[in-house]
C-alpha cells in the first residue's frame, strides 16, 4: 500500500496526461511491474480463479494440505514453536493461542531458520499506537495481492484499472519517493489520497480529482469515503457524470447507514473486505453481501466462542512460512458461517458475523455488554450528525464529539443523551461536544466507538 505526506501533490499538473489507458496497464505495465518487483502475482492469482471452479471439496482439500505443510515448517524451522511443542505432534490443537505481546517479545524466535530470499519488514500500529514489527517475504506479498485481485474481480475490476484508495496509515505516510508515486499514478493508474486532514477545501479537490481520473474502484475508510460521497453529492457538477464500479471499504466497521448513504450518492455496490496488516486478508464480501473467507490465505477460527457462536478470531495465515502467525488473536471477534451455499456461486466459506474489536463494546448496567453498533443507532436517527467519536470511560461515563451539519441544540443533545442511557439500561454520565474535526486514531483510523472499560 502506498501513501504520501504530501496528498495534494497527488493531484495532476494541468500540462501531465491524466491516466494510463487501462488495457495497456493491464497487459504490459502491471505485468512487467510485478516480474521487477520479483512478485509472481498473475500466476497466483490464475491459481485462486482454477480452485474456485474446482469447486468446494477442492477447495477444502487444498486448505487442509496447506494448513498442515505450514505446521510441520513451523515444528522444524521456527524456533519458538520448536520450543513451545518440544517435539509434539504438528497438529493444530497442539499450537498455543499466539498474542501480540507474544510476537512483540519473541518476534526474532519466530522467523524461520530456512526463511529464502529478502525479508520485507512492516509493522502495524493497532488501536493503541504501540508498534507491532514482524516480517513478510515476496512470496506472501504477491499471494495477498493476487486474493485482492481475485475478490475486487468478482465486481468487474481487473489489474490496471484505475483506483483511487483514500489511506491514512502513519506507516505509509511520507514513506512514497517522489518517483514511486508517479509510478504508481501514471503508469499503474493507482492514486493514494490522504485521509488526514479532510478540510472542505480538500474534500472538494478530491471529488473534483475523482471526477476527472474517473476510477473504476474507491477503496478505503469507510467513513473518508463518505464524507468524499456527501462532498460529491453537494457538488454534483465536479462528478461529471463519474460513478465508480465499486466500491470497497476497510479497516474500519463498515456500519449500514454508510454503506447505504455511499450506494445511494455513488449508485454503485459497496463492498467489504476484513483483513488486518499481520494477519493478512481474511474475507471479503460478494455481490450478495456475504464475507467469504481467502481460505487459500487464511485459516480462521473462533476461540471460546459464546452461546451465539461469537467469539474472538483466530487467524493462521497460510502463505507466512519465512514469520509464520499460527492462531493469532488479531483482537477482533466474529462467527463462522454454516456452510450453506451462497448464490454467488462461491466454494470458499463465509463469516457470518463480524463484531469488531473487544473495545468496540460498550457497558451497560450490571456489567452487560452492548456493540458499538448499538450507539450507531442513536445517531444515525440525528440527520445533523456528519461525523461523531464516542469514547466510554472507565466509569461508564460517555465523552462524544460530534461534527453537526445543521442546527444544534438542548433538544439535540437531550435526544442524545436519553438514547444513550437507553441502550446501556443505566443513567451514566453522557458528556457531548460539538467540534469542526475528529481526528483519527493513532493507526489513522477513524473509529467510532472505543470503550476504556472493556480495555485489559
């Protein structure tokens, strides 16, 4: 993923051509780009296409044969799992749940012995900004590209076509050369757009940028994306007449009052994908609104799940033989679906549920958890409300900052606090305060709900 300090250098001179014709991108440059970076990525990617009409039982066959190639690695070439297993047999119930304080402490025991070829460092910030560092090779980074290549076809997309990703990562922010952008601008067709600092004056640039490089796919934060969405909608005349293929949103929960305000100003499908930095891509959804699981890339579980089947996700990913992550809690919780067919069409397996992180809860009266979504709830059926952050304290008590687009006052603010208090069945202190900006999380995402009292 590429991303710049400096977004609005992004945007092209007037004298530069606007965009690469996509057939060209797709059958020489995209190619050639991916055969110097050392990526096999078409290969994969035509690979993930053969399994799928191989159909289910293949599919699964192949995870099985995968999952159990990448146990065995790890008992004979990565040291802590040698340590941890002392010789036991290479079966999955065998592996300790690993934890990010686990890769944080013993991040070098964890690379593999025989790790071939250049090692790839990346890290990850999480919720909290403390910085996770662990390593990747080629072979993971083109097999991850080849599953988002394999999903974002199901709705038309192919490697060249124009995209425009609205980003905010610290970890890639300012890391782009000057050179590495004009690549990827001009000759992939790719575009990175910050997601900091979303003035009017640049939310206004960027709908106007999108009506003019015309992208097939809109990818990134939901709630950016939304607000670019209302920026169009305002704006008409800067579209041009421009709707995207698709778009796909990440990183973020993507709540369904977006996803329906995003639909209805871009008229086009918006797409889930659930993946993370260090776990890799887990799912993404398809034209019938179900997650299904990269099972090729991920194998996924749920640990202790409740009596609805939700619980905290596991993922071993597949494809990370040179640091390999064997049932790692990613923080996130979810369920796994039934098994029944999807229209789609699709072999691979679905979650059906996905909950976000353990502090996207909130706490009720006697010690009761309510999803963030919950929240949502309440303030979507404010039509004032554009943005808002919510944050529960330690002692239940509720700081929101909202960004209103229309009158606001006692009534408001009554509504609000009375929902609130509604939902958690409990009379807590609810603190609300208007402000022209919220800023993202030290990960550079834009969350919703966070709560302190569910934090360990």
């Amino acid at each position: 993923m590429n991303d710049s300090a400096r977004p609005a250098r992004l945007l092209p001179q007037p004298d530069w051509p606007l965009r690469m014709p996509q057939p060209l991108a797709r059958h020489l440059l995209w190619p050639v780009h991916e055969q110097l970076r050392g990526r096999e990525t078409a290969a994969h990617l035509r690979s993930l296409r053969q399994g799928e009409q191989a159909g289910a039982a293949a599919v699964s066959r192949e995870h099985r044969i995968r999952l159990q190639a990448l146990l065995e690695h790890c008992t004979c070439h990565v040291p802590y799992y040698r340590e941890i297993l002392a010789g036991a047999s290479p079966e999955l119930a065998a592996f300790p749940v690993l934890e990010r304080d686990t890769v944080r402490e013993r991040g070098r025991d964890l690379l593999a012995d025989n790790a071939a070829g250049p090692l790839l460092p990346s890290s990850t910030g999480g919720s909290t900004g403390r910085p996770l560092v662990f390593w990747s090779d080629r072979v993971k980074e083109a097999r991850h590209n080849a599953q988002k290549l394999r999903f974002r076809g199901w709705f038309g997309i192919r490697p060249g076509d124009r995209q425009v990703d609205f980003w905010g990562s610290p970890i890639e922010l300012g890391k782009a050369s000057r050179l590495r952008v004009i690549k990827d601008r001009y000759f992939l067709n790719q575009v990175v757009l910050s997601a900091h600092e979303l003035t009017p004056e640049r939310l206004e640039a960027y709908a106007r940028f999108l009506g003019r490089f015309r992208p097939r796919l809109v990818y990134g934060y939901p709630t950016v994306i939304l607000r670019v969405a209302r920026t169009l909608e305002a704006n008409p005349g800067l579209a041009r007449g421009w709707r995207p293929r698709v778009v796909v949103c990440t990183s973020e929960m993507l709540y369904p009052q977006v996803r329906e305000q995003i639909a209805s100003i871009l008229q086009c499908p918006v797409a889930n994908e659930y993946g993370s930095r260090d776990g890799g891509l887990v799912a993404h959804e398809c034209r019938h609104g179900r997650l299904h699981i990269a099972t090729e890339h991920v194998h996924v579980e749920v640990d202790q799940p409740d009596a609805d089947g939700i619980g905290d996700l596991l993922i071993t990913n597949l494809d990370g033989y040179s640091m390999p992550f064997v049932r790692y809690r990613v923080g996130d919780r979810g369920r796994l679906g039934d098994g029944t067919d999807c229209p789609c069409g699709s072999p691979l397996p679905t979650l059906d549920r996905l909950e976000g992180r353990r502090n996207d809860f909130l706490v009720g009266a006697a010690g009761r958890r309510v999803h963030g979504s919950a929240a949502n709830y309440v303030m979507r059926d404010m039509p004032q409300v554009a943005q808002y952050r919510l944050v529960q304290r330690a002692d239940l008590s509720l700081d929101i900052e909202v960004i209103a687009s229309g009158p606001w006052g006692a009534d408001e603010t009554r509504a609000v606090t009375r929902g609130m208090q509604g939902i958690l069945h409990a009379e807590v202190p609810v603190r609300l305060q208007l402000v022209d900006h919220i800023a993202p999380s030290p990960s550079g995402k834009y969350r919703w709900v966070e709560s302190e009292a569910l934090e360990s």
